[in-house]
C-alpha cells in the first residue's frame, strides 16, 4: 500500500483530466487515473511510477464503487477526488430526442470510511 497522498481523477485520457495527471504526479502524489478506455491512456502514464490507470465508467454506479474500493485498497484512503469526466450529446437542442438522451445528473461524492 502506497502511503502518499492519493487523487482520483475521472476522464484522465485526455485533454484538462490527462493535465491533472502529470501535474498531481509531479507533486508526488498517488495518482489513480480512470477512464473508459485504459488502452487509450496516454503512453507516458506507463513510465510514471506514482500512477496506477483504472478502467472506470462513471455512469455505471457498480462499476464505480468497485474501482474506488480498488484503488483504496491499493493506495489507502483518497484525499481527493477530481471529477473531470464528461458527457457529450451532439444535436440541436430543439431536437426532444437529443434533450431526453441526457443522463439525469447527480452529485457524486465518495468519502473514505478510513
């Protein structure tokens, strides 16, 4: 078990969540990065020793509680979480199709039990 500080960062693929990463990283923290798809993490993620990548889909309600048990019991207790993951839904918004496609949103929010 990893006894740095832990962050979990949803939608770490890419762009302001793949950011967040190597900022965190660098700070030396543990980094849990999540996303859809690990086999799109960015290269460099395998040559930093402080970041573990998850497969995570955030609208999956299981699959999220089962990786943030993961990553606590590889890293301990996340001291932060960073929710950087998005939905897209492309259409006019006068489209009803388009506006009943969106997830009702909710906040999420996990505490350490520890």
């Amino acid at each position: 078990m990893n006894t740095s500080r832990t962050v979990l960062i949803t939608g770490a693929s890419s762009g302001f969540g793949a950011a967040l990463v190597d900022a965190f990283a660098d700070a030396g923290w543990a980094v849990a990065a999540t996303m859809r798809t690990p086999e799109k993490a960015p290269a460099r993620f395998a040559g930093i020793d402080n970041v573990t990548v998850y497969r995570l889909d955030v609208t999956d309600d299981e699959a999220v509680a089962a990786t943030v048990n993961q990553i606590e019991h590889h890293h301990g207790a996340i001291a932060v979480l960073l929710n950087v993951a998005g939905y897209v839904v492309q259409g006019t918004l006068e489209e009803p199709s388009s506006i009943r496609s969106v997830p009702s949103s909710r906040p999420t929010s996990w505490v350490s039990r520890r």
